[in-house]
C-alpha cells in the first residue's frame, strides 16, 4: 500500500498512523477509550497527484466502513440539494452492506444445501409421509435416486435443464422523494413501510438450473441471517471504524474570505453545517442514530485558487493533521506506469491482448513516456497522473484502431524511439498539445 501510493513520505505516514490508530483505540482497556479522537487529516495538493486514488486505495486496505463524499454536491439548509448528514447516511448503509455480505458468506454453506433441496424437489418430488400404500422399498429409491441427483447437481451435469421455480417479485414501488433537506432519507423509508405492508408475491418462472440455483441461494442466505444482529454490528463498525472522505473541499472556501453573492452563497453555510458533524453528533439513520464522535474525516482539495486559510477557523480547528503533497515529477510518472498492481501499461497490455498481440514496453519507453508527460505538464497545464492517459491514449491509437484488421505484428516494442515518432511533432507544437494532450 505505501509503496504503491503516489507523492512523498509525508501522506504515507499520515495516512498509516491513523488507520493504525483505530486498531490502537479498539484494543485500549480503559475508560480513556471513549475520550481518545481521531486527527482528522486535509490533502492539500493539485490535482492528479492522487489524492482521490488514496480514497480507493483506503476502501480496500481498511476492512470498514468507507464513503467517498463530493464537497459539491452539498448545500446550506434552505437550499435545494443534498444536506451533509446525508454523508453519514450513506455510512450506515455501507457498513449494513459489509456486515451482511459477510454474515451472508458464513450461512453460504447452509444456502447451499438448503438450494440444492428446492431445485431436487422440483426435479424429483419426495415420497409423501401421509401415503398408507408406499413401500420401504419405494422409500429408499426415491432416496437413493435424490442423492444421484444431488450428485449431478454438484456436478454441474444438470446445470442446462429447465425447471420451473417460483421466485418471489419486488412489489414495492420505486419511490423518489424530491425536496428540501432530509427528504431522501424519507424517500427509503416510505418504501421500507410499503415494503413491510404489501405481502410478498411468488411468481413461477423457467430458468435453467444453474440460475435458479443462484437466485434461490441468495434467498435462502436471507432467510438465515439475523438482520437485527447484522443492524448492531453495522452501527457499531460505522460509529467506531468508518472512515469519511470529503474530496474537493477547497470548493466551498470563500476565496477573498468572505461570503460572495450569486450561486457562492451556500458555500460558508455548508461549512457550518460540516462543523458539528465533523466535530461529534449524533445523526438519524433508517438503521437508527449513529454517533461520529469517533469517525475518521479526510478531506482534499487542490486548493490552487483559494487556501485552506479560507475555511472558516472552527473548520480548519477540526483537521489538525495538514499534509502537502508536490506535483508529480518524471520519476513518479515511471513508477505510476510499473508499479502498482493494475497500472496503466498493464491495463493497455490486457487490452490489445484480446486481439492476440502482445505489447511489450522497454525501459527506454517507458522513461520517454514519463519525461513527455512531465513536460507537457509544465508547459501546457499541470493535471498530474491524469496526463498519462492523454498520452498513452494517443501513443497507441493507431495500434488500438488497427489490431481487429490482423494487419499488426503479433510482437508490438514500445521504445523511445517509437514514442518520440509518434508524440514529438504534437510535445513541440504547444497550441497542438493544449487540443490534443
């Protein structure tokens, strides 16, 4: 993860050292624990030097609670938009859908079982008890016979056959609440008291036994979980383990540092309506309150008009934790093009590989492809890692267009000298490069 992680060592650390933390406080035995806050930490840097890409990276390394939240897309009460509890909202729900997915994974066994039963019933009724006239005999056949079957079914055998299964259809309707604040949430719970009201409707279908085998197994696993059980730890993880990420705070800072008319005129108001939920309070949720006392909050921003100066001071007070990050430079651009797991070579490479080619970049490539980047961005604008994919996208765009022809080597090198042929006439022409890189 660190080695992965774009810019310097400064974030790395940062980042590491309150994640670390929540494991520290959850194995703190005292009453202290309660009074232990997370330091909130704010990016600052401009764009393209992945301050978003450590929000992904967080959702997979962290096993919590994680929500990735626009800045943007929140208004002051009194306008019309999206209010800022509705962040934590949108908490609770995804710590509800984590510990699900796993209760769901513990009781796959019994799913399973329970699956493989229905769909035999269906393809071989069972001896009905209440019969005076059915033998031993008849009795252990069927038996015997079911279990063959069972057999083929784990198998795969019967996977094409048609069977008719009764499924059960949503008849909730679809409802969408548009109004002032709050009225999303209002939105799911009209939908939740309907959905409690209306009985659940059966309705026979044919499939074959390979869907109908997934589609009675989701609902098997529904019927063994404890949705209670499930609410609690949810809301547990979410007050104790989740983590919030605000991106582009630097939008709703005043840039002279004050209020502005026209369409600014929420900005402040958004930040005061951030402060109690950053510094602590209790929100309602359709799974009941959470406390986000103990969240963690990162926020980012590019801040390359206004400074987090700007914000308003009780804000800044609520991220002690301020983390520069440099533009990226020819060096980082190699390693974002080799290192990480899914890099953008390698996407390129499982792309062209479809079409039975195999593309191949040399070092010398590689660091010509880096060096481009890293000057267009001090010449024309400077949009970070993003410039990459203006880059590779035109290195490769006659090779993309013409691979499905089968007129192309089955061996494509990408070297220096292959990518100064392509790019240099457009790195050189900047009025070129500010339409096409």
């Amino acid at each position: 993860f660190l080695n992965d992680m774009f810019s310097g060592g400064p974030l790395k650390k940062a980042v590491a050292i309150a994640l670390r933390n929540r494991w520290r406080r959850q194995n703190v035995q005292d009453d202290i624990k309660n009074e232990i806050m997370p330091n909130n930490i704010i990016m600052i840097g401009p764009t393209g030097v992945g301050k978003t890409e450590i929000a992904r990276r967080l959702a997979k390394l962290a096993n919590a609670p994680f929500v990735k939240v626009e800045a943007t897309k929140f208004t002051e009460v009194g306008y019309v938009g999206r209010d800022v509890e509705s962040m934590v909202r949108d908490l609770a729900e995804r710590a509800v859908s984590i510990v699900k997915e796993e209760h769901l994974e513990s009781k796959k066994g019994a799913a399973l079982l329970a699956a493989e039963n229905r769909i035999l019933d269906i393809l071989i009724p069972p001896v009905k008890k209440s019969s005076d006239n059915i033998s031993d005999s008849e009795n252990e056949e069927n038996s015997l016979t079911r279990e063959k079957f069972r057999q083929m079914l784990k198998n795969g055998v019967l996977n094409d056959r048609i069977i008719e299964v009764e499924v059960i259809v949503d008849q909730t309707p679809n409802l969408h609440v548009l109004g002032p604040i709050g009225m999303d949430e209002i939105g799911m719970n009209i939908q939740d008291i309907f959905g409690n009201i209306l009985p659940k409707k059966r309705k026979s279908r044919k499939m074959k036994v390979s869907e109908a085998k997934i589609l009675i197994e989701k609902e098997e696993a529904d019927k063994l979980i404890d949705m209670e059980a499930v609410i609690r730890e949810a809301l547990y993880r979410a007050e104790n383990s989740g983590i919030i990420f605000i991106d582009e705070i630097d939008k709703i800072a005043s840039w002279s540092g004050g209020g502005s008319g026209g369409p600014d005129v929420s900005r402040e108001g958004v930040q005061r309506d951030l402060l109690p939920i950053v510094e602590g309070c209790a929100v309602n949720t359709k799974y009941g309150m959470v406390s986000t006392d103990h969240v963690l909050f990162i926020a980012s921003g590019a801040f390359h008009i206004s400074k987090p100066s700007d914000l308003v001071p009780e804000l800044q007070g609520r991220f002690p934790i301020r983390v520069e990050l440099k533009s990226l430079t020819e060096e980082d651009f190699v390693k974002i093009l080799t290192q990480p797991e899914n890099a953008l070579i390698k996407q390129y490479q499982a792309l062209i590989k479809t079409e039975n080619i195999n593309l191949e970049f040399d070092e010398t490539g590689i660091h010509e492809i880096a060096s481009l980047a890293a000057k267009v961005n001090d010449e024309v604008t400077n949009i970070g890692a993003r410039r990459l994919h203006t880059i590779m996208s035109t290195l490769l765009e006659e090779i993309m267009f013409e691979a499905p022809d089968e007129i192309l080597s089955n061996n494509i090198v990408i070297n220096a000298e292959k990518v100064q042929d392509v790019l240099n006439d457009i790195v050189k022409n900047t009025d070129l490069s500010k339409y096409i890189l």
